[in-house]
C-alpha cells in the first residue's frame, strides 16, 4: 500500500504558475502510474494529467494541454504537476492517485487504487 502525500498548492493569480507535488510512502513508487485530478466545488472529480511508470508516456486533458506538465522522480518517489496561465475555473482541490501497471493509462478515478488528501489551488481574477 501506498500513501501520497501532496503539497504546493495555494493562491495565484490569473495567468500565474504553480507547482504541486505529491510525496509517495509506503509502496514501491516506480511500479505505478500516477495520474492528477482536480475537484471544483459541486463538481465532479476531473482527471487532469497521467504518467506512466517510468516517466516516458505522458496524457493530459485537453483542457490543459499546453498549459500543465506532470513528470516523475522515481529516486525521490515524487510525483510533480507544473501548471501554468493558470485561469480563474481551474481553482480546485488537487489529488494525486496512483494504479498499479495494467499496462495503459487511464483517465478512469475507479482504476486508481490510492489518493492523496488533496491540496488547495486558488486562482484568484
């Protein structure tokens, strides 16, 4: 079993940047893909971004294409969500999760085994 631990998040104002990270315990960190989804209040939670177990394969929702960059250090069992021109609709609770290898990536919250407890992310206009 693994426990995540994420942290980074705060208020930034439009346009900004911010880099969340999400510590890993427990588990053999380099053996799971690790995914980002975010939670807006009243909303569904979002799958944001994915990465494979050895950093190589990387998906993104269309709506941050571009904009945010996840990678990986399996050394220091790190998990990083770089995002940037940060906008007002993506304040959100940010969670890390993580699957063990089933051999693709999902966008799926069910298939994720382990969650974080999430970090605040503000964008103020």
């Amino acid at each position: 079993q693994v426990h995540l631990v994420e942290s980074g998040g705060g208020l930034v104002q439009a346009g900004g940047s911010l880099r969340l990270s999400c510590t890993a315990s427990g588990g053999s960190f380099s053996s799971y893909w690790m995914g980002w989804f975010r939670q807006a209040p009243g909303k569904e939670r979002e799958f944001v971004a994915a990465i494979s177990r050895t950093g190589g394969s990387r998906y993104y929702a269309d709506s941050v294409k571009g904009r945010f960059a996840v990678f990986r250090d399996n050394a220091k069992s790190t998990l990083y969500l770089h995002m940037s021109s940060l906008k007002p609709e993506e304040t959100s609770v940010y969670y890390c999760a993580a699957r063990p290898d089933r051999g693709s990536e999902s966008r799926d919250t069910r298939s994720y085994d382990y969650w974080g407890q999430g970090t605040q992310v503000t964008v103020s206009s």
